[in-house]
C-alpha cells in the first residue's frame, strides 16, 4: 500500500485515469485490431519498453551508451541459444540471458566509468564492445556463426516455450512496457533515482554531497542491461531468427536510442511518446514509398523527420506536448 | 592535538612535480570558525580538495575527530562529516533548487520525503523558500552561492568548508551571509573552515586565520595578529583588501 | 616456406600502409571537426560513400577518372561542408552530445539514403586500365591504383599540412583545436572558423572517397563500416590530432592486411575493436596524441 501510494504520488488524479482508461483500451486492443494494427502496437510497445530500459542509463544517469545492441543481443542468442539446442523454454532461459547481458554491462560500464571515460569516449567503448561481440558470433558455431540462429515457426500456442502468434507476443510486450514504466516510475522516485539524476547533472558535485558515484553508475548499466536483455529475448522468440548483423549492428543501437531522445530524455513519457511518434511516421512512410517505388524513399522522409524534430524540439516531443496538453510531468 | 575537529598535519601535494602545497599543519577545534586566506594559487583550494578527497595528500594526514580521512572518496568523506562548496559553483542545474538540497538531505534521510522536508527548511533559513521550484540554472550567482551552502548543510555535517562563498556578492548580501553563518554556528556547534577573500567577512566571523602563500602557511593567529604579521604584510603588499 | 611468408608479409604491409593512407586522410577530416568544434561527426561514413559514389558517377556517365574529378569534388565537398556547418550545425555546437549524436545521424541518414535511391543497393566500381597495371619494388609488386590513391593521399595531406601552418585561417584552426576557449578569448571569427574547418574536413573526407572508389567497390551500407573505422582510426591516433589520424590510419591499414593474412579475413575487425577498446581504456589521448590534454 505504501509502495503504491509512492507510485501513484502527487500524480494528478486525471493523469491517472487517462493512464487507467489507456491500460485498458491497451489490454482489449486485440480483439480490436486487424493483424496489420496489432503488429503496429507491438512494435511501438517494443520500442517504448527499450527505450525505457536505455533511458535509466542515459536519462536518468546521463551515460551516453550507443552500444545497446549488446544487451539486447546477448540476450536474445542466450535465450534461444539454451532452446535451440537444449530445449530449455525462454522462461527459464530469461534469468540465464538476463544473468549474461547484465554481467556484460557491468563489465563495459566498470571499465567505461573505473577509467572516467565521459560523453562521447564512453559511447565509443560501447559501439567497440558491440561491434567486438557481433564479430566474436560471427564466429561462434553454437550461435549458428554468421549463418544465424533459426527457430523453428510454431503458431500453436504454447506459453511455456513463447510459442506462438502476435497476440502472445503482443501481451508479453505490454507486460514488458507497463512494468518498465511502474519501475522507472518507481526508480525516479527513489533515493538512488535522485542519486541518478544528480550525477547526470554533476558527478563531481554529487560525490561531494555522498553519492557513492561509481555504484550508483554500475546499479544504472546493470539494471539498463537486464531490461535490454528481456527485450532481446522477446524479440529472438517474435522474430524467430537471430543474426549477428542485425541483432548487434550500430543500426539495432541507434534504434534503441531513438524513442527516448524524441520522445524527451530522462522522462516516463518520452520513451513511450517517441515510440509513438517514430513508428507511426516509420509505417506512414512506408506507405507512401510503396507508392512512389523508390529504393531508400522511406528511410530519407524518416531522416528528414528527425532533422526536423531535432532542430525544432531538441529536448523532445513530450515535453512540449505535456506543455500544451497544461500537463507538466514534474521535471524533479 | 586530540580534540581537535580537524587537523591537517604536514600534507603536501605536488601536481606534475610542481608543489601546489607543502607541509601544512593547522588544527580547527570543534564549534569554531577559522579562515584560510592568502593570495590566487596559493594552494587554499588544493588544501581543501585534499581535505574534502578530492585527491590524497602526497604526505602528511587529515584527520577528523582524531580519524584519519585521508585518502577516502569524497563520498565517504561526505559520510564522515565533512560538507563543502565549490568555488566555481556546481549546481544540479537541470533539477529545481529543492531537489538540489534533496540531494544532500538523502544522505542522512533515507526517504524522499522527509529529505525533502529537511530540504525545504534549509532553504527557508537561507532565503531560497520562494524559489524552491526554480530551476537551479535560472538562479542568479549569489543565489547560486547559497545553494551551494544550503545543499552542503542538507548533508548535516561536522565540519563544513567554504570555498569563497562570499565572492561576487554586494556588501549587504555579504553582512547577510556573514549573519546566516555565524548564527548557524552559535545555535549549532557547527565547525567552519572558510577560505575568503572578503576580509569585512573573514573579520567578522573567523575567531583564527592560517595564511597561506606559495603553498607554505606563513602565519597562523587571531586576525588582530594576522594583520599585523610581517610575512602577511609582504605578501598582501599592494592587495588592498587587507585592511 | 618461411622466406615465402615473409614475403607474403611484407606483401601485405606494403598494400596495408599504402590503404592505410587513403584511411588517414578520410580519418583526418573527422579529427580536425573534432579537434575545433568538439562534435563527432556521425555522419563520416557516409560522406564517404557520397565521395565514392560521386567519382563512381563522373567516370560511370562522363568517363572522367576519379583522379581527375577529385579535385572538384573536394571543392564541392569544401563548400557543402561549409554551408552544413553555417546552416544546421551551428546551433548544435554547445548542446548536449545526444543532441548532435541525433542531428548528425538524421544527416547520415539522408546522405545514405540519397544514395541508395540514385545508384542502387549493388556494389559499384569503376573499371580502369590501372587496375591491371603494377610496380615492382625488388620482390615486391604494388598494385598501381593503389600506389597512385596512396601517392594523391600524401600529396593531400602535405598540402593540408601547408594549409595548417602557412596561412593565417589555417593557423587560427589550428589555435582553436589547440585551445578551444583560447580562441574565443583572442577573438577569432568562430563561426567562419568553424564553417572552414567543417568545410576542410569534408574536403577530405571526399578526396579521400575518391581515392578510395579506385581501390574497392562502394555499397550505401559500407557507410556505417566506414563511420566505425574512422572511429577506430582517430581514437587510436589521438582524437584531434592531425598527425595522429594519419599514423593511425597506417597503422589499421597494416594491422587490417596482416590480420587478414594471417586470421580469417572476416575476423580482421575484431582486432580493430580490440585495439579501440584497449586504447580507449589505456591512452585515451590516442597512441600518437600528446598526453594529459
């Protein structure tokens, strides 16, 4: 009860029911939506829920990883990976997939912060880790080398083994989604979360005033890497395939990145905002590039969209919107 | 020299070979204030980082209550009773200035809302109360300048130091500061080590002054004699702030 | 046996130091906006290929060789780069990094994807009379395009290195990457300054993708591989400095060939990474940079 009401805090009583009313609409949406719709939400809640996992690193923390792809890569291979070849289901795979992707954060973020790399030496070291790791599975038989990791398609649904079709998927995402959003909620609010956003602001300062800066850093990559990693692992089960150049390409990072800095760093909202506004620009693209026929169309009106966000929104979509809906999320 | 809150016996410290301070010894007792003057680059700041830990002293100890501090985090020197302030100021600045004390205030209070609690009484005693919601970015210097005292106070320490708190403030604004402190450490006990160059306030509330010049303390006394010391003089020559 | 490997060896040096310098100088315009402006250009790669892909079309629909259109593509580049930096970047110079990180990759994004509108998604090269030809240096033959891209490179690079150190814009580039509030304190012409130095390194990241085009085939989607080496290259070098990125880029360049010599080709980045990552640990000034700035 305690733990709820800091949760729901001082929120304005309309926000909640607005969240509530959108909850459920989200939870009977399946039985709303055609196929197309529904796998339209499944990637806006895959995006708003990576995005949130990325944003406890960046924008709570202020540690600019571009190196994500790493996480959510582990884990999708370990997860499939114990499947594949074991037959161990993904729900117990998940703790060994989390077990590893967290490790590797806090290998990556203890040398990245033992040795004070800061802004953009330390987004560099996580491109190299994940660049270094998609080489290494390039070459490591049991992930299936550079020929990839297939699982076999099965449409019968299964929970125990995450088989199954979009709407399975689709409710594990949004479980995925709301509790990344109850946690972070909850992160923000707690002493380490202030702790966070004070060495985002000024490391120097916040050790002066006792943050234990170092261990605050390593509980922000490690919890950043688990969630990644859960995401990764959905993905390898929706996906049913896993190649080491796409699932630990730059291009996967700079996916993940995206949401929360449109959206609005270090916000609830902007991840699932940007979620939003960057798939349903990525599908109205599509669209009209089927129209026009052109190789790349697509990608140049969504690189234009961004240019046009950046320079006219750089703190993100959200901010501005809470803005002119007259709601502020309380900028702590 | 038990008994002593802090005492800083013989450390030194050199950067690239060059000696920024060396073998300063000097002890603060508890519930006083002391100053430590001397003029730009003499080494008051390095002595101060070293006593806050930004870096460890090359020889000599800190120590605090009898404890030796030297070579601890700043964190853990934070945890041990000593709150400082940056000379070049260093809010949060994306958070409002509650959430700045807030910071400071969790370190003795587990939970959000009595450190915020504990935060916003601070703030009431430094004159900031109405401007708890600002931004700390928006704040102009000598408000900026508070904020550094008030969150170093949330972090309810044992010793605090001062690094030149008073700089960049008018003179009403300085008799103001000078007022806050000197209460603060009659009703409190609180032991303060400042490092100023406004000398209308290091006479008004310092009861001992350490000069130090090239990283060697020259002098040690009662302003009265400090002011009368002929190495202070020397070195003051033509600086007209001592007067 | 052993004297036919170390033939092969040497073999490999040789073509890795001549690539090596074709690397340099395309590392070297990410190093110089770094160096003056603090901003990592995301966007390197895939000026690049724009490089490559503009000589690709000079000798595909003109029959101009890439040699010969050099030169007005590094102007084009010049002024691009320039109008780039006074029209979008300027404002981005003291945001916060993930702000330039967005802004650049917007741009990346763009350039690669005109690209890959115009010329398609096949691997285009040019095909050349040079190619066929080659130098023998006593028992070591070097391909004549190769010798001839690493030749132009220098001859680039010395001009740059004229350009840094005998006229007056150069020299107050050069004051600014040294002492980046120095220079606001002297009063230069930042945003001219700035705009220039843009400007330069777009000019050489261009030259050197026309160089490139004559030793290997350009794809839109080796841009972001070209990115991740220029990376590699000047974090190795020393971010910043100039003669860093031009001995880093020698340094992958062989690294690159012997480790494709002696491992699985395919495994030659591994090694590339490894080194950025123990450099970045280790040196983060860089191999050749000076230490402690």
């Amino acid at each position: 009860m305690n733990l709820v009401r800091r949760l729901v805090g001082n929120a304005p009583p309309r926000i909640l029911w607005s969240l509530g009313a959108l909850l459920a609409l989200l939870l009977i949406a399946p039985a709303l939506l055609g196929k197309y719709w529904l796998s339209v939400l499944i990637l806006i809640l895959y995006f708003a829920y990576v995005g949130q996992a990325w944003n406890i690193l960046m924008g709570f923390a202020g540690q600019l990883s571009l190196g994500h792809a790493l996480y959510a890569g582990l884990g999708g291979y370990i997860a499939a990976g114990l499947y594949f070849h074991y037959g161990i289901g993904p729900w117990a795979g998940l703790f060994a997939a989390v077990a590893v992707a967290a490790t590797a954060g806090a290998i990556v973020g203890y040398l990245g912060f033992r040795f004070s790399l800061a802004g953009v030496y330390f987004a560099l070291l996580t491109i190299a880790f994940s660049e270094f790791t998609r080489v290494a599975f390039d070459h490591w038989a049991w992930a299936g080398g550079s020929g990839g990791l297939f699982l076999k398609v099965d449409a019968t649904r299964d929970i125990v083994n995450l088989r199954g079709g979009p709407v399975l998927f689709y409710y594990v995402i949004l479980a995925l989604a709301v509790g990344a959003f109850i946690l972070c909620r909850a992160l923000l609010e707690s002493r380490l979360g202030r702790y966070w956003l004070a060495i985002r602001e000024d490391a120097e300062a916040a050790q002066a005033v006792g943050v234990p800066v170092l261990r605050c850093k390593m509980i922000a990559i490690v919890i950043s890497a688990a969630l990644t990693a859960l995401a990764g692992v959905w993905n390898a089960f929706y996906y049913n395939n896993l190649f080491p150049e796409t699932a630990f390409a730059m291009g996967r990072s700079i996916e993940i990145t995206l949401a929360p800095i449109i959206g609005g760093l270090g916000t609830l909202f902007g991840p699932v905002v940007g979620a939003v506004v960057l798939t349903g620009l990525g599908e109205a693209f599509t669209d009209l590039s089927d129209a026009l026929r052109i190789s790349g169309i697509k990608q140049i009106f969504y690189g234009l969209a961004l240019l046009v966000i950046v320079v006219y929104r750089p703190a993100g979509v959200w901010p501005w919107l809470a803005d002119k809906l007259g709601l502020k999320e309380r900028q702590p | 020299m038990s008994g002593a809150r802090l005492d800083l016996e013989g450390i030194g410290k050199s950067f690239r070979g060059l000696r920024a301070v060396h073998d300063v010894s000097f002890t603060v007792p508890a519930g006083a204030v002391h100053a430590l003057i001397g003029p730009n680059g003499a080494g008051k700041t390095t002595i101060f980082n070293m006593i806050a830990g930004v870096f460890a002293p090359d020889a000599g100890a800190v120590r605090l209550d009898g404890e030796t501090i030297s070579g601890l985090r700043p964190d853990r020197i934070c945890d041990a009773g000593v709150g400082r302030t940056f000379q070049l100021v260093k809010p949060f600045r994306g958070l409002s200035v509650l959430e700045n004390v807030t910071v400071g205030a969790l370190h003795r209070h587990r939970h959000l809302g009595q450190a915020r609690d504990s935060a916003a009484a601070i703030l009431s005693r430094l004159g900031l109360h109405d401007r708890r919601h600002q931004l700390a970015e928006s704040l102009t210097l000598p408000d900026r300048k508070r904020l550094e005292v008030a969150r170093a106070l949330a972090t309810e320490p044992k010793l605090l130091l001062l690094d030149e708190v008073m700089a960049g403030l008018r003179p009403t604004e300085v008799d103001v500061m000078v007022q806050f402190l000197r209460e603060l450490n009659q009703r409190t006990g609180l032991t303060i080590l400042l490092i100023e160059h406004v000398m209308r306030a290091v006479m008004a509330l310092a009861a001992e002054i350490v000069v130090v010049s090239y990283g060697e303390k020259i002098a040690q006394g009662t302003p009265h004699e400090v002011t009368r010391h002929q190495a202070v003089l020397d070195v003051y020559l033509g600086e007209q702030e001592m007067a | 046996m052993t004297a036919d490997f170390f033939l092969s060896l040497a073999q490999a040096i040789a073509k890795g130091l001549l690539t090596g310098m074709v690397y340099g100088l395309m590392a070297l315009g990410l190093s110089v906006v770094f160096g003056v402006m603090r901003i990592v250009n995301f966007a390197h790669g895939e000026m690049m290929v724009v490089g490559m892909y503009l000589a690709w079309m000079g000798f595909e629909y003109l029959q101009v060789s890439p040699m010969l259109s050099l030169p007005l593509i590094a102007i084009l580049f010049f002024a691009a780069g320039y109008a780039l930096q006074r029209g979008l970047i300027s404002p981005f110079i003291n945001r916060p990094e993930h702000q330039q990180f967005l802004l650049l990759l917007a741009i990346a994004i763009l350039l690669v994807n005109a690209c890959l509108a115009i010329a398609g998604p096949d691997l285009r090269g040019v095909q050349m009379e040079a190619q066929f030809e080659s130098y023998e240096l006593g028992p070591l033959v070097l391909d004549a395009v190769r010798l001839h891209a690493a030749l132009t490179a220098i001859a680039i690079a010395g001009l740059l290195w004229l350009f840094f150190t005998r006229t007056r814009t150069g020299k107050s580039i050069r004051a600014a990457a040294d002492n980046h509030t120095g220079a606001l304190v002297v009063g230069l012409d930042v945003r001219r300054l700035y705009a220039f130095t843009f400007g330069v390194g777009a000019a050489c990241v261009g030259a050197a993708g026309a160089l490139m085009i004559t030793i290997i085939p350009v794809s839109p989607f080796l841009a972001v591989e070209y990115t991740l080496l220029a990376f590699v290259i000047v974090i190795v070098g020393g971010l910043g400095s100039m003669t860093g990125a031009l001995a880093g880029g020698l340094l992958i360049g062989v690294s690159e060939a012997v480790a494709g010599l002696l491992l699985q080709p395919s495994l030659k980045s591994m090694f590339s990474f490894g080194l950025l990552i123990l450099v970045l640990l280790l040196r983060p000034q860089g191999l050749f940079g000076k230490a402690g700035s």
